[in-house]
C-alpha cells in the first residue's frame, strides 16, 4: 500500500484514476448480489412456467407410452422420432428458463458495472501465474470475508432446510398417495418457500457483501500525493515545463513589441519608470494606437530602440501611466487621453516639419458625419 517514494495511499481516487480503472476491467461487483438475483429468479419463473413443463412433459410421455404400445418392432425411424420428440420437449421446458436466467446474470451484473465490457480484462496476464502471488492472495483479507461468508451461507441453508423439511415432513411423505400432477406442485411450492427463505437471508447478506466490494474497491484504488502530482504532470503537464513556455511565449511576444517600436511617431515617457509608444495615422486610424508599452528595464529598451530609429520621445509622467495601465499593445487609447496625445503630437511634427494632426476625437466625429 505504499505508492511512489513510499509514501502511504491516504488520498481518494481522482475521476482520471477511475477512468483508467474501468478501461482496465477493474471494477467493483458483488457476486452475491448476482446469485440472489439469478436464483430467486430462476425458481420463479420455474413456477410461473410449471404448469407449461407439466403439460410438455405428460405430452411427450403419453406420446412415448402410445408409441411403445403400438409398435411392433424398433426401427432407426422409430428412435428418429423419439429423440426428435425428447428434444423438442427439453427444448420447450429448458430453453426459456436458461434464457430467463442468461438475462438476469447479465442485468445482475450489468448493473452494478454499468454495462462495462473492457477487453483488457479478458486478455491473460501470466503475473497471475505468480507463485508468491497466489500465496498472498490466499491470505488476504479478501479471501478471508469469502471463507466466512461461504460458511455463514452454509450454516444459514442448512438451518432453513432443516427447519422446513422437519416441520413438513409427514406431508412430503404423504405425497406419495398423491396424483404425481398434484405430488410436484406440492414439492415445488415447498421448494419455493424454501428459496424464498434462502433468498431472503441472502439478500442481507448480499448487501454487505455489495458494501463490503465498494469498500475494499476504494481501497485499492487509493493514491498518494505522490501519485496525484504525477498523474497531473501527465494529464496537465509539468508546472516547470509550461513555465518555461510561457516565458518563451512572453520573450517572442516581447520581440515582436520591439519590432514595431520604429513604426511609432512618438514614444512618452515618465521618465524611466513606464513608456508607451503611439502611432497615429490619419488616414487608417480612428485614434492613436498603442504598438509598445514597457515598465522599468523594458521602458528604457523601448526607448532606447525609439532614439536610435530617430522615434520622438516625450515625457509626460500623468500620460505615460494613464495609457500603460488602460490599453493594452494593439488598441486604441481611451477617449479621455484624445486631447493629451493630440497636443504631444502636434509638439512632434512641428519638432519634424510635419502637417499639424487634428484631435482624433474631432476626426471621429468628422468620420460619423
């Protein structure tokens, strides 16, 4: 019970662990909860259909007996037909409770598995083939609550019987006076109460049987932190390797803020702290647009990269932080910055001998017009 570096199975199973389970084959059900229902099954609807085998069977004996007393010699056609009259007569008798007690093992444990058919299970593994593991096995505790429930049954059924066939027994003996029609509905009946009796006990004892699986199911299933972490390493990947990602991630997103920043007519700054750099074009933009923004050691790249592709820089602490905290790369800049930038714009054509740029909240509404 120990899992990976010894640690002991204290934690419950994840959903992962017992879908791995149940693709295994490896899931919990009571045989007991099977045989309850098989048998009572099986003898009553032996009942239900006696009177049907009664009629089958006295039809093929009246039958058996004419043909004996009318033939004169036993021929291959003779026999022919008596074993194709025994085995129509079986059949009718036989084949519907073989096929009632097919489906009430399969409902039976169907149920309780939920209809799992795993083919992993029915492939052979010759671990099982272990001698030291069929030792252990014979010792567990497993196979201990089999022995004493096996015994229990035993005790119980030979009680039951014992109590039936004693109170009754002046009656079962009678029924040799009987009609053999009326002699077998009176054994049946008897052999009924006894099942139903049986079944009954059995019931109680397959409810905890039922728990008991559940139990010993969960148990073994069971994992330790150990495991958890490493079956979410699998299922989730290892924490170091998409860090590692990410920060490759963020490096190439960072690499291709840097390549725009030649793109920008001015870079504002505050003044080493944060920097942002705008684009305005006129003719395709509806407002300046953020192509790179950067705090600290990334700020001084950004600018740095805007001095030597001659980029104007401008400081302007309030405006630098109001756009570095409000937009992000590839947006617009707030409404309320329109009048700010519009004005640091207009200081860096002039500075270039460039055209005077208008408010962009005024070429908006020139646009909508």
């Amino acid at each position: 019970m120990a899992g990976g570096g010894g640690e002991e199975k204290t934690e419950k199973a994840t959903p992962k662990k017992r879908r791995d389970e149940r693709k295994e084959g490896n899931v919990f059900f009571s045989k007991d909860v099977v045989s309850v229902v098989f048998v009572f099954g099986a003898f009553y609807s032996l009942k239900l259909l006696f009177p049907g085998i009664v009629e089958s069977t006295s039809s093929f004996m009246v039958s058996m007996v004419n043909m004996a007393g009318s033939a004169t010699e036993t021929s291959m056609g003779t026999l022919q037909r008596l074993s194709q009259d025994f085995a129509m007569t079986a059949a009718r008798c036989l084949i519907p409770i073989m096929l009632i007690c097919m489906m009430l093992g399969i409902l039976g444990t169907g149920v309780q598995t939920k209809f799992l058919f795993s083919r992993k299970s029915m492939q052979p593994k010759f671990s099982r083939l272990s001698p030291l593991k069929g030792i252990k096995k014979m010792f567990s505790l497993k196979n201990l609550v089999e022995l004493l429930k096996s015994m229990l049954k035993i005790i119980v059924m030979a009680a039951i019987m014992y109590t039936i066939l004693k109170s009754d027994f002046i009656s079962i003996a009678r029924t040799m006076d009987m009609d053999a029609k009326m002699s077998m509905a009176y054994i049946l009946n008897l052999v009924m109460e006894m099942v139903l009796k049986l079944c009954l006990v059995f019931l109680v004892i397959a409810v905890f049987d039922y728990m008991y699986q559940r139990w010993e199911y969960e148990r073994n299933i069971k994992m330790s932190k150990h495991d958890i972490k490493e079956e979410y390493k699998q299922t989730e990947g290892n924490p170091q390797i998409k860090g590692k990602i990410k920060e490759i991630q963020r490096q190439r997103a960072r690499s291709r803020m840097m390549q725009s920043v030649p793109d920008a007519d001015v870079i504002i700054k505050n003044p080493t702290h944060f920097a942002v750099a705008l684009r305005y074009d006129m003719d395709n933009d509806n407002a300046p647009v953020l192509l790179a923004k950067g705090q600290d050691e990334l700020a001084r790249r950004i600018i740095s990269v805007g001095e030597e592709n001659q980029v104007a820089v401008v400081e302007n602490k309030p405006l630098a932080r109001g756009i570095f905290a409000t937009t992000e790369i590839g947006q617009e800049i707030p409404a309320e910055y329109y009048s700010a930038v519009a004005e640091v714009l207009v200081y860096v054509y002039k500075l270039n001998g460039k055209e005077g740029v208008q408010n962009p909240q005024q070429t908006n509404n020139s646009r909508l017009n």
